[in-house]
C-alpha cells in the first residue's frame, strides 16, 4: 500500500525541490504558474508536465504540509512585493 502511494504521489520529489518550487511561488506568484513551471524546471531537471502537476496538488493540498501557515505567508509577502 504505502509503495502503490509512493508511486501515486511524488516519492522523486525532495525538501530542495519543494524549496526551489516555495521560493518560486515567492518570486513570481502562486498564480503566475507558467513562470514557476519555468523556474522549478531549471532548478531541479525536472519535466514541466511533473511541475504542473505538482502545482496543480500542491494548491489542492498545501494545509497538509508542516509549517504551511509560515510558508504560506512566505509566498504572500513576496506577492506583495511584485
């Protein structure tokens, strides 16, 4: 079961890929999603399709991340600055 999830989910997805996919949602806007494809794509190799879909979860899903409320108001303050 847990590997069948795994294989659903994104198992080849690690902390320095969400990183570089949080800080470019700071950069550029959650809503800006062409961009941080562009950005999250360059920084970790991986394919647009998968950053999408990635995305497209994460928004969906986001409150279950640890610490989310911080990360959240991460990606608004540099919202704010665009």
């Amino acid at each position: 079961e847990k590997q069948r999830l795994i294989d659903e989910g994104f198992g080849s997805w690690n902390r320095r890929d969400f990183r570089s996919y949080c800080q470019a949602c700071e950069r550029h806007g959650r809503n800006a999603k062409e961009d941080i494809l562009n950005d999250v794509a360059e920084a970790t190799g991986k394919p647009k399709a998968e950053v999408r879909a990635y995305h497209n979860v994460f928004w969906k899903r986001y409150k279950e991340v640890n610490d989310w409320e911080r990360i959240l108001d991460r990606i608004k303050k540099g919202e704010q600055k665009l």
